[in-house]
C-alpha cells in the first residue's frame, strides 16, 4: 500500500466536526457560532428529521449569503412546530402563508428584492413532501419553468405527517399510513405510484437538482452551497425521517436516512441543467430489509406474517436506483475521503 | 343619442369598428361609449359590438337594443342571428355586400321602411383591393359617415391612423374614403331615381 | 389627459402611475385587457422599476403578490370568476396577514355552467375574506379609485379589491380621464410597509395562531375596516381636491331627496337604472337611486342615512345566495333595521344577462304600485323553467338542466340580444 | 418595526419553551475504558497519546506517552502489543499500528533528544531497585518521579537485563537500548552494575532504604535432562543470547537445533543463523496453532531461513546425531509420545524450555512468600510488609517486557503509598469501550500502514534491525485511524445532531454539555456518537 495523501483526520469526512480542520473547511453545524436558524424551544417531536434538516440547510445557506436570507415556509409540521404563537423558532426573516403555494410567494420575495435592487438578499422555500410534492407542485412547477431565483428545499419525511400520517405521493410503496391501511392483498401503500420530484425538476432543466439526508451533513452543507453559488430556480430534496409516521426509535432518525441512502433506496445525487452529474455512492451497501425492519410502518412485512415478495420488490426498486444514479463503484468499494 | 349596432363575424373588425366610431366622435367632442358582445372569442363566432353617440354623457349600459343604425360586416348571418332585431322602421342599414336588397331577398321584410336608409354597399372588395386583406369594417365606416352624417369622414380617417399605424392605417382609411364615396353616390343616385 | 379609451387600458395606465413594484397575471376573460397591457408596459420599460411575473394560475398570482408585499413591495394582480376562487384560500391568507395588495376584480359569473360575462357572483364569494371591496360604476371611477385603492390599502395594510363589471366597463371604449403622474404621487405617497422581511430586522410572519388569540386578531382586522370607513370618504374628499373629480367613496345617491322607492345596486348598472329612474320620475313617479362604492366594509350607517326617507328599499344585484335571495340585500336589511321599510330583493342580470333600461322602468313601476314580490329574478323565461321542471319531473335521467335550457331555446351566439317583450 | 399582533412574532421567541420537560432520559457524557488502554500490560494511555499523534503534536504525544513508559523506542519495537490484538479498529478493517507510532514517537524523541519530565521534588526516601531490566527500570523512573531517591544495582556489567541479554539486536538496536536507558538513569539515579544482591533485608538495612524492588527477572535457562553425549554440544538459549550480547558468542557449528515454541526459542534460532548457521532448526513438541511465540515472529524466521519441525521432541543427542520422536496432540490438545522416531543431523542443542528465578537473595527476607519459584505480591506489588516489592519475570505474571514495565510502575506508586505512610489508593476503572458501542460510519475508510522490513538476504547475515520504522506522514496517517474508543475527542456530532440545539459546545478541549432545559432526551447524539461517549439514563420522574 502506497501512502495516499493525507487528507482525512481522525474520523474523516462524515462527522460534523473535526478539530484538525481549518475553520473554513468546517462543517457549518460544527460552530459554536452558527445561525441556528431555527432555534430551541420548538415543539418539534423528539428526534424529529425535518428539525434537523431545516437548521441543517438553512444555517449552511446562511453561511454562504452572509446571513442575507429571506424563508417561506409551506404549511406543514415545520410551520406549526416552529411558529404557534407567541414564540417562533426563527431566527432569519420567514413567512408562512399557505400549504400550496410556498413556491409562489417564494417567487414575490424574490422579484419584490429585485425590482428593490437587493440582489444580496437570497430566497428559499421549503415545504414537506406534501408541500412540494402534491399541494403545492403546481405552483413549484410554475416556479421551475420561470426559472425564479428562489432555492426551494423539500423535505421528505414521505407523508402528510402535521395531519397524523396520511399518505402522500412520496410515501413509497407497502407504507403504513392512516390512509394506507395495512389490509388487503397489497397491504400498505400500492405499488407504482407516487412521484420522483428530483427527476421531475431535472426535467424543468433549472440549474441544479440534488438529493441528500441528515445522515450525510457534509455533502447536505455541499449541495447548499453549491446552490447558493447559482442564481435562478434550484431544488433540493432532503431525506428527513419522521419517527412518529416511520414508527422508528426517535434516536435512529439520522441511522434510518443513512440507511435510505445505503439501500440504494434514497438515491443520493446532483444534477444540472436537467443532467446528473454526480451521484454519492454507496459506501456500506445493505439489503432493504435492514432499514425496513427498523420501522414500524413496515412490521406487516416482517413478524408472524412475513411478506417477503414485498421486500423483495422494494429490493428490487433499491437496485434499479443503483443501476440508474450507478451507485455503486464497480471498480473500488472504496470511498474516496 | 344615436345608437349603432355592428353585426359580423369574430376576425372581421367588428369590434374595432365600433371603437373607433367612437374614437371619432369623441375627437368630434362628442360623447361615445363603445362595447362588445362576445361569444366565445374565436374567429367566425358571431360578434357584436356597439356603439353610441350622444352629445350628453352617457349612462345606460344596456346593450343596443333599438339600433338607430345597423352595420351588417358578414350578410351571411342572417341564418344565424335576428340581425335586424329592435330596428325602427327610420333606422339605417348598411350592409357589406355587392348585391341589392332585393338580390338578398330582403324587400319583403324593409317594405315598410324608409328606403333611403337601406343600402348595401361591396366594403369586403373595396378592402381586398385597397388594403389586401377582406377586412371590411374601415371601409363600412366610411361609407357610414357617408350615410348617417353622424360622423365626419376626416374623424374616421383620423382614428384609422392613428389605431394602425403606418401604411396599413393609411390603406384603410383609403378604403374608407372610397366607400364614402361610392355610398355618397349612391345616396344621389336613389335621390335622383326617387325624384324621377 | 381625457381620452377615449377602453375601460382595461384605462385601468393599466392609472395602475402603471401608482408605481406598482411587482404584478402577477394569470389571464382569464375579462380582465385579460389589463394585465396584457401592464406587461408590454413593463416589456417596454415605460413601467420601471417593475417585475411583470406570469405565473401559472390565479392561486400563484396572489401568492406571488403575497410573497412581494410582505418584501415590502408595492403588489397588484387582476383576475375575475373562477380566478378569483382558484386564489381565494390565498385572498383570505393576504387579508389575513395584512398585506396591502391591490387586486382589479373584472366581475364575471361562475360555472357550471361555464359563462364568461358578467355578474357579481364572484366579488360576493370572497365578501368575507377579509378585503375592502370597492364597485366601479363607470371606467372612469374605476380608474380613480384604483389610485385611492393603492393608497387606504397601504394607509391601513388591508388589501383592497376594485371590482368593475367585465366587458360593460372593461371592454368599454369611453371617455376617461387619465391622471397625470405628479397628480397620483401626490395622492399616494411610496409604500412604507408595517411590517416587512428584512434580514436586518428579521420576524416571523403567518405564526399558528390558536383560540387563545384568534378572536382578537379577527376584531383587529374588523377595526381596520371600521377605520377604513372614516378614511375612504377622506381619501375621496382629498381626491376630489386634487382632481376636481368626485370619484369613490362609501355610497351615491341620485334623486333620493324626495324618492319614496330607492333603488339599491353596485357598479356599472347604476347607469341603466339612472335612466330609468329620470324617465319614471317624468312620470310622476318618486324614485331614487343609492349606488354603493364600498361594499367591503359595509358602509351601515351611510346606507342607513341615504335610504332613511324612502320607504321601499329594491335592492338590485347581479349575485345571489341560492336558497335564500339577495346578498346586498341582507347588509342593507341589517343596515336598516329598526326602521320601517319594505324591502325587495331583485336578482338581475346574471351571467351577463342583459339588464335593460325597459325592464327597469317596468320594474319600477311594479314596485311604485306596491305590486314588487319580496324576490324577484328579473327578465327571468318562466317558460323555460317550467318546461325544464316537467322534464325532470318526468323521466330520471333528464341529463343537464344547463344544456336542456339551451336546445329548448334553438341557436344563439352573440347574436343580438333579445328585445324582451 | 411595529409588528401586527399574534401573526407576526420576534426571532427566537420559541426559547422561553423549555422542552426539556418532555424528557424521560437524558444523555450524559462518559468516559470508557478503551480496549487498547485496558490491554496495554504498561498501563499506557494509548489513546491519550494518539490524540496528540493526529494532529501532528508528536512532542505532546511522546510526553503523554512517557507518563507511563520511559522506553516507548523500546516498546515500539519488542512489545507484543496486545493493544492491537484489543483495537477495536479490528473489526472495521484492521488495527490501529499503534506499536508503530509508538516506535515512531520513540525514535524521534531520541533523535531530538526529548527529555523526560523533571523528577518530583525530594521526599527524603530511598529505594533500592534490584535489577536494571524493564521492570527496574520503570519502577525507578516512576519513583523519581515520585521524588524518592533511587539505587539501582545489577549484577550484569551492563544495564537492561534481559531487553539487552535476551532480545537480539536485530530486533532492538543497542543505541535504542542504550539511548532510552540512558536517559531514564540522567532523571537522578545512583547506578552500581555488576553487584550481585545476596541478602536483600541485609542491604536494605544496611543502606537504609524505606523500601526495595526486587526485579531479579529469570535469568536461569530451564533445563531437562536430554541424554547427550559429551561430544554434544548443548546450551541454553539464556546463556546463548546473553553471551551474545557480551559479544562473545559461543561456537555452535553449521546445524543448530533450537527446541522450544516460545520467543526465545526464535530468538535464538534466528540468532544462530545470523552467526553462519546453515541450517536453524526449531524443535517444538506442539502444532503451530499452540505455539508461544508470536505469528509475526514465526514469519520473520521462516523468512531468514529458520525451519521449524512440529510435533517433535529431542529424544537423545548422541555426537551429531540427533533423534527425535513425533509426537501426536491428544483430545486434550496435549503432545503425546507415538514412539515414531527420526534422526538430524546437529552440531548443537539449544534449549530454549523457559527460565527460573534465582530467588536466593529473599532467603533471610522476613514475611515473603515464594510459591512455584516466583514471588508471592499484593496488588501494590508489594512481597513483604517491611517494604520488599517485587515484579517482572520474579512475579506470577506473563513474561514480557511490557508487563515488566507495568510491574515497574505499579510499584513504584505502592512504594509511594508505602514509604509515605499512605493507604494503597483504589483506582475506578470506566467500563469498557466495546465495539457495539461505536458508530463507524463516521469514520473514514483508512487502511492500516505497515512498516517496511529488511531484505531478507541482509536478515540473514547480519543483527541489522528487521523491522523498520514508519514515516512521518504514515505515522500519522496511522496515528489518526484511532477511532478514540469510549472516550470524547470533539468531532461535534452531538453538537450538530441535535434536533433541539440542546448541546453547547464549550470550546477546545472543553467538549460539550448538554442545555437539559431543551433536551427532549430523543437520543440521537448517543447513537450517532462515533465513539460511544455519551450515554441515555432514565429521568427521575
């Protein structure tokens, strides 16, 4: 074994922190004095992935306008938890309107900075899946194809969890939820529906699409830079468990993205003008079954009655996405760090 | 008050037709109020427009339905559309066509009018030949000026250029100028033969 | 500068000087005219600094409006009907978060079945949402209270709605006079908005509101509106001043002074129903007429105030709640109670149904006799009805009473209208 | 700005709602025992020391390092490190080299000539130490340390005991040896070489010593009694090596059968091949899956040409000829005699069969117990309550320098307890940092970097040393696949997992605590810690 380079340190690239980084390679999260956009006190669940992925991206996109930032916020879990009157947990200048149209009156924030000349003031969006998704993709799609200068953030937590865990278009298939009971010949969400947003914005050809979860800050902190770098319509979709609808141990939140990803079941990737251009590979494959045995919303699949042809689907969606973003690296299973 | 009523087809003029009646009489420092009635808006669908002069400001909205005058842009609806409803006997009728009256079968219906308000008069040629295109409604106006005395010629003229700017404002308000003409001599052609 | 002009160009131009930062569109029949007009200006540059956003439906128009207003940017869109309630989850959200946008209602029918003409059907549908809600009765008023519009919206931070009749006065070619633009910078000073998303200052704006102080906010929004009452008749006083133009304000009356029947309507009818009225009074007949400009706030006591000495109120409106009867007609009810008077409802001109001078002076002259119904539907073809009831009463699957009514009355099309006899 | 009532609301108003009571377990921050630390016979602070390795701080590491062990060259190069065996890095890829960057540190601390911590101040207590290997040598440094004044007698001519008398120079250069030695006898120790203890109460009483150290090791070769001719040349293979050492080595012919499995045995096999043996022959009566010695040292040898026969003992050795009977593993896994016997060719015998203690120095020591040769001590280290320590090879214990070093410095700290009147301290020792309490995926993908080795031919001719050293960027390449078992080094996981904000980060070095007015105890720091330093207990509700 030659000697590589030494660029790694102590526990590489994938922990928050690292104290033989200089601080401008540091991660956002790992400073004492990051915005923490969203701030304590919020009433979000224990362990909750939507939380932690809003401070996550947020704060990161904080960093790279200086602060210049201005949110709308779909309604949603986010909204709620963040915002019951008298306390909010922002602390960057946010606006809820409405459950659909989040993109749209991210679109007049943008334009109103514009025609006032405040090109350093930047905008986001974010709305859960539902936001994004379904009530509120019409109003994404209008955005995309005008190429607004917004940064829309989805995150994903594959239902309409604020309502009490119905199903969504992200919910994927043999899903739990209240409106996807787990009865009949197909128990759980069906098969062959729902939508893939990511592909469906590439197909806007805005400047930039990715995916990521809280389970990888590193390439979360990335991707939002990467897009704040842009101007114009950017979309990113960020995997953020939810124990309460996954019926998970509120602490395998971060585990169970980690898991999404290492599946292959959550693609992890970015792409340009409509083209992937990079794909994060798999670095410790595992069989679905490993990530869906941790969630409650799947135990019909398993216990006394155990489906094991449902799996064997969801495996073979799994691979498909592998072979599609080529998620595996035929050549090494090594990860560069 | 002096009220027209404007029949044709959705991509004939009609419309425009009444606006710039109406534009015209408000440069005469009259008081206009010019309107439509659509159907779906799409070529060949039936039009209506309106238009009403009045040297007293104007307040009814209704739409017009006792015509002091009628200009008929396309002769063809008159199997579609009552063209001639809530028309006095003393109203005036001008339609856009190179027949007659009796040609169209109509003397039985304006028997008992004033027939020296009825005249029909070949605006879609006088179009073709003097602005290229079978929009009839400048040259109609022309010859409505000619007719009625409701409006000046040179008022007609003006809101043609000045709402189509360039050669295509001049060519309609040509066309206009021809079929004032040929409706003034046909003005004086019925006076010469009803005096015989 | 006096112009003949239509009705929508009128409407874009005066928008145009009263420096709109941000207009959305999303066309729709009528009001296409308007915001068509507004974006070739914008193309053009003549409207500048002015982002001209086409959004991909009503619902985004008054978002994106909501979005720019709460930026701090002077916002206006323009929709009618079905736009109106595709966006109206987010025209109660603007009222509600207090944002100043202005909004040009082009007042049109809703389906099914689909009609794209005019009543007031739509402005009625969102009474309750929250926006100050003004009616035009001719494009000249209309032009004015748009200036008017901008500047109560900003004065108070509630969003206003100027409702003008679709195609009667937006596709109307009449004398308007246009304002020049030192004229509405003197009317309407820049926005300085009450609250705005500010990276220097920042607050969270559309907080979950709970029982616990929902109710307040309601009132307060309430008392912005009872303020708005004092300030419109101000705002038209001022622009009387300036103009020399009486335009907007809460209610007009004509011929009330000595009117034992005074008829009650909004918009551009009121023309027609003037007409009628000087020729009834011709014949003896002491009519009058109350036209309401502002009907969002309801203007109780200047309604009150206007129809005191008559003592027969009709109430003629272009909407009305199916099941029940008049709209307007239960403000100004309210508006009048404790007093003695007969009041009639007459529901006219629904989905652009022409109203004509001629059944208006029969109307009145019925009401004059005392012989008006408490509801009536003007010009309605009873016939019609009563063959279209035999049918359903007859066979179950009578298919579409819309579709029914149209077979039994042969081919029609913009024809002329018919004269009712 | 004036903002509108209830829908509008200032930042960061939501801290006035303590989340904290939603909580029924609360993370705590603990420290564990990692396994290489809970291995290390020396009681070194391995980690601690690899901390400072990573960020390139050697000075810092070396000096964390010589807290414990004077002798880290020493220990880099013969130290069976049973850390390694411990790493839990084993189960990810492969250990951590932690013996590599020991010898690294080591070296470079000789090269820059590091000096060891200044001595304690003056107690006013004597120590003697008897015997100058590892054990004595560690116990002497501890003690100055300590402040107490230190004699340190052997009776070879020179100091090291059996790290120079038994490890040859291929493995452990003399200028390491000499260099580490010499620098621990500067800290301020009275030295007297070839001086043989012969009564040690007597020379504790003459010499006035609060306390002494017996650290004699086992310099006796067992011997068995294998019929041989008088012609047949037979040594033991402590003799052997020690000989060596004094550069007067025995004459041992061209084929030299070596019997025993242990180190020694390789020691000495490889030893004879460096001194022109043809043929090195190891005799060992077990397979190699029960052999002693080490299986990196049984790869060495068989690389420089040293051959090992397997089940085989030396039945008699009759001039040149050797005979050997095989010998077959019962149930039990014990060698039994099968009668199959086989003749060798051998000009020499060198029985490498372990060693004994000469313990006859405690004959009048009042209070001591010796039972199967080896002495009889408390968990202090101490023999006898008049203040006789003893340790090494003297004591029941594993023979190895480390655990020697170790030995050294426990009783150095009972002999501090002792001479100050004070009771043995009992020292917690934290749970261990298992593997299952880890998350790996926070670290890296880093395959382990070995040390070069010598060219065989060079190997075979010559005490050159065998295994080289790493270089700096691999040691600290090596020195960063630490994976800080059980005990936090400040990666921010918990500081930046926390849905809630609920830790505050207290600076460097500081770690963290954790802000239980919003802890919502969700627990996701606990299992997203790479190190497995924190830890859920239930609230008392």
């Amino acid at each position: 074994m030659t000697s590589q380079p030494v660029h790694f340190y102590q526990v590489g690239s994938f922990a928050v922190g690292n104290r033989l980084l200089a601080d401008d390679q540091r991660t956002v999260q790992s400073n004492p004095n990051r915005a923490n956009s969203i701030d304590s006190g919020h009433r979000a669940c224990q362990g909750c992935g939507e939380a932690l992925g809003a401070r996550y991206a947020l704060d990161a996109a904080m960093r790279s306008c200086d602060g210049q930032i201005v949110a709308v916020n779909a309604t949603g879990c986010l909204e709620v938890f963040s915002t019951p009157y008298p306390e909010t947990s922002w602390r960057i200048p946010w606006l809820h309107s409405l459950f659909g149209n989040a993109p749209a009156v991210a679109t007049g924030v943008a334009a109103a900075l514009r025609v006032k000349g405040r090109d350093d003031v930047r905008v986001v969006g974010q709305a859960g899946d539902g936001g994004t998704v379904d009530i509120g993709f019409g109003c994404l799609s209008g955005m995309f194809e005008r190429n607004d200068d917004v940064l829309f953030i989805c995150y994903d937590n594959e239902g309409y969890m604020n309502t009490g865990v119905q199903r969504s278009a992200a919910t994927p298939p043999a899903a739990r939820t209240a409106t996807t009971d787990v009865v009949g010949p197909e128990p759980g969400n069906v098969f062959g529906q729902g939508k893939d947003l990511p592909r469906l914005a590439m197909a806007h050809d805005i400047p930039y699409v990715a995916t990521a979860t809280v389970a990888d800050l590193h390439d979360l902190e990335r991707k939002v830079e990467r897009a704040m770098a842009m101007r114009g319509a950017r979309y990113l979709h960020v995997l953020v468990p939810c124990p309460l609808g996954w019926g998970s141990a509120s602490n395998e939140t971060i585990l169970l993205a980690r898991l999404a990803q290492e599946t292959g079941l959550f693609p992890v990737f970015e792409a340009e003008d409509g083209v992937v251009t990079n794909a994060t590979l798999i670095r410790r494959r595992v069989p679905v079954q490993d990530y869906l045995a941790r969630q409650r919303r799947y135990a019909h699949l398993f216990g006394s009655h155990p489906r094991p042809d449902v799996v064997e689907r969801i495996q073979a969606m799994a691979d498909r996405n592998i072979e599609r973003y080529g998620l595996l690296d035929a050549s090494d299973q090594q990860v560069s760090v | 008050m002096f009220q027209v009523r404007i029949h044709g087809r959705g991509g004939q003029g009609v419309v425009t037709a009444a606006e710039l009646l109406a534009v015209a009489a408000f440069a005469e420092g009259r008081h206009a109020q010019a309107f439509p009635s659509f159907g779906s808006e799409r070529t060949g669908a039936p039009v209506v427009s309106y238009c009403r002069l009045d040297d007293a400001p104007i307040r009814t909205r209704e739409p017009v339905m006792e015509p002091d005058a009628l200009i008929v842009q396309d002769v063809t609806l008159i199997h579609q559309v009552d063209l001639f409803s809530g028309l006095s006997h003393h109203g005036y009728v001008l339609i856009n066509t190179s027949r007659n009256f009796s040609e169209l079968g109509f003397e039985d219906h304006f028997r008992e009018f004033s027939q020296e308000r009825l005249l029909t008069c070949p605006a879609t040629e006088i179009a073709l030949e003097h602005v290229g295109r079978p929009l009839p409604n400048a040259a109609l106006l022309g010859g409505f000026a000619a007719f009625t005395g409701e409006i000046t010629l040179d008022a007609i003229c003006q809101a043609i250029v000045d709402r189509f700017k360039g050669a295509v404002g001049e060519r309609n308000a040509a066309a206009a100028k021809v079929a004032f003409e040929f409706v003034t001599n046909a003005k004086e052609e019925f006076l010469h033969a009803s005096t015989n | 500068m006096l112009r003949q002009i239509e009705g929508s160009r009128a409407i874009a131009e005066t928008v145009a000087l009263c420096r709109p930062e941000v207009v959305c569109a999303y066309p729709i029949s009528p009001q296409t005219h308007i915001i068509e007009a507004i974006g070739a200006m914008v193309k053009a540059g003549t409207l500048a600094p002015c982002e001209f956003i086409n959004v991909e439906s009503e619902f985004a128009a008054m978002s994106v409006a909501i979005g720019a207003s709460a930026t701090g940017a002077r916002s206006y869109t323009a929709t009618a009907s079905q736009g109106l309630l595709y966006m109206i989850e987010a025209v109660y959200n603007a009222a509600g978060l207090g944002l100043p946008i202005v909004m040009t209602l082009a007042n049109r029918a809703i389906g099914a079945p689909i009609n794209i003409w005019n009543d007031h059907s739509d402005a009625m549908a969102v009474r309750d949402a929250g926006w100050i809600q003004f009616f035009a009765e001719t494009n000249q008023e209309a032009a004015d209270l748009h200036v008017q519009a901008f500047r109560l919206a900003e004065e108070l931070s509630v969003p206003v709605m100027v409702c003008m009749d679709g195609f009667i006065l937006t596709h109307a070619v009449e004398r308007v006079d246009i304002l020049d633009q030192a004229t509405v910078d003197s009317l309407l000073p820049p926005y300085e908005p009450r609250q705005v998303l500010d990276p220097a200052d920042p607050v969270s704006i559309g907080a979950m509101v709970g029982p616990e102080a929902f109710e307040e906010v309601r009132y307060l929004a309430h008392l912005r509106q009872l303020d708005a009452l004092v300030r419109i008749p101000a705002i038209a006083e001022q622009f009387a001043h300036v103009t020399g133009r009486a335009s907007g304000g809460l209610v007009n009356s004509y011929r009330t002074d000595d009117a034992e029947t005074v008829i009650v309507a909004l918009g551009s009818v009121l023309g027609t129903i003037k007409d009628a009225v000087d020729i009834r009074r011709e014949l003896g007949e002491r009519v009058g007429v109350v036209g309401i400009t502002c009907f969002r706030p309801f203007p109780a006591h200047a309604v009150r105030e206007a129809l005191r000495s008559a003592s027969q109120i009709v109430v003629l409106e272009k909407a009305f709640s199916v099941g029940f009867g008049g709209v307007l007609s239960t403000d100004v009810a309210m508006s009048m109670h404790g007093e003695q008077h007969v009041l009639r409802s007459v529901i006219a001109g629904l989905g652009g149904r022409p109203i004509t001078r001629r059944s208006l002076e029969a109307l009145i002259a019925e009401a004059v006799r005392g012989d008006l119904p408490a509801l009536t539907f003007l010009d309605l073809d009873h016939g019609a009805v009563d063959r279209e009831r035999t049918r359903m009463a007859g066979t179950r699957r009578s298919g579409p009473s819309a579709e029914n009514l149209l077979r039994d009355r042969g081919p029609v099309g913009a024809a002329a209208p018919r004269t009712e006899s | 700005m004036e903002i509108p009532f209830a829908i509008t609301l200032d930042v960061g108003t939501s801290r006035s709602n303590h989340t904290g009571s939603w909580r029924v377990e609360r993370p705590v921050y603990v420290d564990r025992m990692p396994p290489c630390n809970d291995a290390c016979p020396a009681g070194e602070n391995i980690q601690g020391w690899l901390y400072h390795a990573e960020s390139g701080n050697y000075r810092r590491a070396w000096e964390k390092l010589v807290e414990e062990n004077p002798m880290p060259a020493i220990m880099g190069r013969i130290c069976f490190h049973p850390c390694e065996t411990a790493c839990n890095r084993v189960q990810v890829d492969e250990a951590v080299g932690i013996n590599a960057v020991e010898r690294f540190l080591g070296d470079l601390a000789i090269e820059k000539r590091w000096s060891l911590p200044i001595p304690g101040s003056d107690t006013g207590k004597r120590v003697l130490v008897v015997g100058a290997g590892p054990a004595g040598l560690s116990a002497s440094y501890h003690l100055r340390r300590l402040g107490h004044q230190v004699k340190l007698v052997d009776s070879a001519s020179q100091l090291g005991g059996m790290m120079r008398y038994g490890i040859p120079a291929y493995r452990l250069p003399r200028a390491v040896l000499d260099a580490e030695i010499a620098r621990i006898v500067a800290q301020g120790i009275e030295v007297e070489l070839n001086h043989v203890v012969h009564d040690v109460e007597r020379e504790r009483v003459e010499g006035k010593f609060d306390a002494v150290f017996l650290a004699v090791g086992a310099q006796l070769g067992k011997r068995v009694n294998i019929p041989a001719g008088d012609s047949s040349r037979v040594i033991d293979a402590v003799t052997f090596l020690h000989q060596v050492a004094d550069d007067d080595p025995p004459l041992l012919g061209r084929r030299v059968v070596v019997y025993g499995g242990g180190d020694t045995a390789f020691d000495a096999a490889r030893t004879a091949r460096r001194l022109g043996a043809t043929d090195a022959v190891i005799v060992y009566r077990r397979n190699r899956e029960r052999m002693g010695a080490s299986g990196e040292e049984l790869e060495q040898a068989l690389g420089e040409g040293v051959t090992v026969r397997w089940l085989s003992t030396v039945n008699r050795f009759e001039g040149e000829k050797m005979v050997l009977e095989k010998m077959a593993l019962n149930a039990e896994g014990f060698p039994e005699s099968t009668g199959e016997f086989e003749e060798l060719g051998a000009d020499a015998l060198v029985l490498a069969l372990g060693q004994d203690t000469d313990l006859s120095l405690l004959d009048k020591a009042p209070g001591v117990n010796i039972a199967n040769g080896v002495v009889s001590v408390e968990q202090s280290m101490m023999a006898a309550p008049n203040g006789i320590f003893a340790g090494g090879d003297a004591v029941p214990a594993e023979r190895t320098a480390t655990v020697a070093v170790g030995h050294g410095k426990r009783a150095a700290h009972g002999i501090d307890d002792f001479v100050m009147g004070r009771e043995p301290g009992v020292k917690d020792r934290h749970g261990l940092a298992t593997f299952d309490r880890l998350n790996t995926w926070y670290y890296a993908d880093a395959p382990r970097q070995n040390r070069p080795e010598l060219e065989r031919i060079r190997r075979q001719s010559t005490f050159d040393e065998v295994i080289g050293g790493l270089d700096e960027d691999n040691a600290l390449f090596e020195a960063r696949r630490c994976l800080s078992c059980g005990n936090c080094f400040e990666c921010d996981n918990c500081f930046g997992v926390c849905p809630d904000n609920a830790v505050r980060k207290l600076g460097i070095g500081e770690r963290y605590e954790f802000d239980y007015d919003f802890c919502k105890g969700c627990g996701i720091c606990v299992t997203e810690c790479p190190c497995g330093a924190i830890e859920m207990v239930p609230e008392k509700i």
